[in-house]
C-alpha cells in the first residue's frame, strides 16, 4: 500500500459535515468544493477569541536522516489519537510546496492511516495561497524594476539588490540570472534571481501576520535593497504593499480539511525552516485553539532549527508557549546517528532533550514505529528515556492511524494538564552576538561562532539602521547540530561559521547563513514527477 492508494481509498465526508464536527456554523467558512473550504474573516475572529481556552501540542524530531522520521504522520496521528480518547483535536499544519512535491522530498499530508486529505488536491494546488504569495511577491519585483526603468526617482542601486523573483517550482536554472537584456525598452540589465515560493518572504510574513492591517504594514518593511547611499529601500517606498496585500486577501484565511479518520484539521502557510521559520501560520495556530481542547502544530526539521523557532520567534508573537513538546524519534534514526549502534546514538537524542527541557513544558518522546523495529530496540529507547526522566511511547500512526497512537494520546494529554511556564532562551534586550551565542551553546551544543567580513558588515548595516534587535531566524544544514552535515551524532567543541547576514524585515527576522543554503532547489535525475500520471477519468497515480 502507497500514501496514494489509502488516501484514495478513504470516504470523504462532505466538508459541512466536517465544519459541523468541528463546531464551525455555516457563516464561519466558505466551501471550495465538495472537501475544501476556507474559514471566513468573521470566524477568524471568533474563533481566535476562544484561543486561550485550548492546549497547544508542538511536535518535532531529533536530528532526521534524508527520508524523513515522520513528524507530519505523527502530528496527524495524534490528533486522531487525542479523538479516540474522548478529546477534541486539530491538526493545524504546513501546507506542501509544489516544487518539492515534483522533486524528491514528497508531500506533507502524513502517511499511511494518519494523512489529512483530499491529500492529491493539497499536495498540487490545494486552494491556491502559494500561486497568490508567488504573484504578491513578484509583483513587488515588477514594480521595482518598473520603477527603474521609469526614471530611478529613488536612486536605486541596481548592484546590491535584495528582492529576487520566486516561483513554486524546483528549477536550478533560475538560482542566478540576468533580467533587462535586449536593449532601453526593456529595462536595466542587471543580475538577479529566483526563490522557491515557500523561502518567499511573503511567505513568512503571511504565515506571521494576524490581520491584514497588519499583512499590509508587514509587506511594506520588506526590504527590496539600498540606495546608492546605501539607505534602505522597503516596498512601501515603492508604493508596492497595497496591491501586494489585495492578492493575498484570501490566501491569508486558513484551510479547512479533514484527516483521513474524518475529524478536522488546518492546514495552511509552508515558510522553509532553514530561511524561514518553518511553521504553519500563527492565524491557523490560533484557529485550531479556539476550535479545540487540543491543538497539534509542527515545526520543520529537528528541535535545533525548527522548535528553536517556533519557540523563540513565533511564540512571543502567540504570547503563550506549548503545553507539551513531542519529539519524534526512530530506531532508524537512532543508529543512522550512532553509526550503526542504537545506544549510541542515544546522545543525539540527549541533546535535543536537554535542548527542549529548557523552555519549560513537559516533553515526550514519540518512538516512531517502523516495520523492522525489534520490541527489544523498542524497549531499550524507552528505558533510556526514562533514566533521563522523560517518557516514552511506542506509536504507529502509518499502520494503525488513531488506534496506533493512543498511548501517545494518554501520555500527551497527561503531560499537557500538568502546570508549566514558558520561557524563550533570548530576548531583544540582547545583543544580536549574545542571542547568537545563546542558541550555538545552548541549542545546538557548540562552542562559538565566527562572522566573516561580509557578515560583520551586514551586521553593522543592520544595526545602523535599527533592526539589530529583530529575532535571529539560522539558516544551517538540518543534518547535523554542527554547520558540516558530515558530522552526525552529538558532536561537539564546533564552531558555526557565518558567511552572510540577510535581513527579512518584514518578516521580522535577521538570517545568519552557516554554510550553502539553496533557496532554488534543483530537480534530481529522475525526480518524482515522472512518477506522476493522470488518467482518463481525472485520477491521480504515481503521487507517493
């Protein structure tokens, strides 16, 4: 059985139906479909005023290896877990990126029994937010170059440009190009490039904002580049956030769906986790509160880049933490980490632990099962969890859906009533060296870090102009703790090597860059899109 062919073979049930369960009156949401819909701006609002009454649940991973440790399966798993247990429970998720659904890393739905569906639909064009970021985002390039073209009022300098162009599409080609070519008609010549939609900072700033008042304020600190005074030039010097705002009026409302077991669920916003922070959008977060005795949201890659996050970037902004964390861990990972060895591979695991106990809230593994796990492998992790006093709980969410994750279910609901407080490692009375160095030590477990020359200069740059208090987002490999995707493990004694600083105001972040982070990712030899079919009846095949 693939993820396709269960979700092809599950009964939809009619999105009212769905809106009924979750407690959405009709006026609270406009269908898109038969399995679709979008929450209206009044029940935004409405729900968003319940919010304080649900338990939040963050789940992430120890450090993955290249296929992925289930943390979406997991996240849909346990809220059909919490369901069986007698809870309410929502999923409030990424939405998947087409580019990478095309290349290799696969979709976002889950897996197996624990998917969020119409999962053809959201892995393609869903409802169509990432087309409607990919135009704000370009129409603010358009604009710009119009502006150029146009007489240059603002003194633009076309050789330190900051503002590419993007698309939803995995395409190396477009990583660096040359726009204006052809002679005056056409503009200045000059170089720039594309980003995939989802490293977009509109993508961010969506996935961040609560309002569109606030989109639209957001929008116009986007930074597009400088002058030939190197002062900065921001979309709202362009007149660009107005229009930019428009076309995301109704990308900024969250999806409504359903799990494969019928309850609902969110999904909505897809920012990368390495140039972004990696997390569905706070409006979506807050939705799935106010709808639900518990909330399941996820963040992107491991503790070390995307928890450290949403911890430290999105909750302040949410004014609450996590009631609980679960990490997501696998006999395969472990042993990926120990070089073959389980017990091993056991301090990879250590370290997020200890990185996730800091904030506050109660943690709780979730030992990810696969097929060729042992009981006594099985046993052994959740034994050593235990010594380091967190619990841990076999869950089998791919094969078993709800039922396999009911264990979990208990443990999280436990964990969750038990009072806690939260508190974020930095803060902005910081110095941007010290919030650096409070996530290198205290997250990652190294020694240091370096800035080179470019970066130091970003560095001054930002600061001058009164955004070095802004939160730090990392851009790093996600294989390691370290900046060397080689070095697996708990390594330690490393030093993270910043080569640039980019500064996504709008967004409300500043980017150090540790190492080559692709914001154009390429597709393989034999990507996953010639797997792809349609058939004469409309039917989708060959999609995981």
């Amino acid at each position: 059985m693939t993820n396709l062919s269960i979700a092809q073979a599950a009964t939809l049930r009619p999105i009212s139906e769905i809106a009924e369960v979750a407690g959405i009156d009709a006026a609270d949401y406009e269908p898109l479909g038969r399995s679709k819909a979008k929450l209206s701006t009044t029940g935004v609002e409405r729900f968003r005023t319940r919010s304080s009454n649900g338990k939040l649940v963050l789940v992430t991973a120890i450090t993955p290896t290249p296929s992925g440790e289930g943390k979406t399966t997991v996240t849909v798993g346990l809220s059909q877990g919490l369901r069986r247990i007698g809870k309410t429970a929502i999923p409030a998720i990424r939405e998947p990126a087409l580019g990478p659904v095309l290349g290799n890393k696969g979709g976002a739905c889950g897996g197996g029994y624990s998917q969020v569906l119409p999962m053809e639909d959201i892995n393609l064009f869903f409802t169509g937010d990432f087309p409607a970021i990919s135009a704000a985002h370009n129409l603010l390039s358009a604009i710009l170059d119009a502006r150029l073209h146009h007489g240059n009022d603002l003194h633009f300098d076309p050789r330190f440009p900051t503002w590419p162009r993007t698309m939803d599409m995995n395409d190396r080609a477009l990583r660096e190009i040359v726009v204006g070519l052809g002679g005056t008609a056409n503009g200045y010549a000059r170089e720039d490039g594309f980003v995939v939609t989802p490293a977009s900072e509109v993508m961010a700033i969506l996935c961040l904002s609560r309002t569109l008042q606030e989109l639209k304020e957001r929008l116009g600190r986007c930074l597009v580049g400088v002058t030939i005074k190197r002062e900065p030039v921001f979309a709202r010097d362009l007149n660009a956030h107005h229009a930019m705002t428009a076309l995301l009026r109704d990308a900024i409302r969250p999806n409504l769906v359903q799990t494969i077991e019928g309850g609902p669920a969110l999904v909505h916003g897809g920012p990368f986790a390495n140039i972004a922070h990696g997390c569905s959008t706070i409006i979506g977060t807050e939705c799935g509160l106010g709808l639900a005795e518990y909330t399941i949201t996820e963040a992107g890659f491991a503790s070390d880049l995307g928890a450290e996050k949403f911890l430290n970037i999105v909750c302040p902004l949410l004014g609450r933490g996590p009631n609980a964390i679960v990490l997501v861990a696998t006999i395969r990972a472990l042993k990926h980490h120990g070089g073959g060895d389980l017990e091993v591979g056991f301090a990879n695991l250590q370290r997020h632990i200890r990185h996730l106990t800091q904030y506050g809230p109660p943690v709780v593994v979730a030992i990810n099962r696969f097929v060729d796990d042992t009981p006594e492998e099985t046993e052994l992790v959740r034994a050593w969890c235990e010594r380091e006093g967190v619990r841990a709980v076999p869950s089998d969410p791919w094969n078993s859906g709800g039922p396999g994750c009911e264990e979990l279910a208990a443990a999280v609901a436990e964990a969750a009533s038990r009072p806690s407080t939260f508190e974020s490692l930095y803060n902005d009375a910081m110095t941007f060296e010290d919030r650096l160095q409070t996530v290198v030590t205290r997250v990652y477990g190294g020694a240091g870090f370096e800035l080179s020359e470019t970066a130091r200069k970003r560095l001054e740059w930002t600061e001058k102009h009164g955004f070095g208090k802004l939160p730090i987002c990392m851009a790093k490999t996600p294989a390691s703790f370290s900046d060397d995707p080689s070095r697996f493990g708990a390594p330690e004694g490393f030093t993270i090597h910043i080569r640039e600083l980019r500064t996504s105001i709008g967004a409300g972040f500043i980017v150090p860059v540790s190492g080559e982070i692709l914001l154009m990712p390429g597709l393989g030899k034999a990507p996953a899109a010639f797997q792809i079919d349609v058939d004469a009846a409309g039917r989708i095949t060959g999609l995981f």
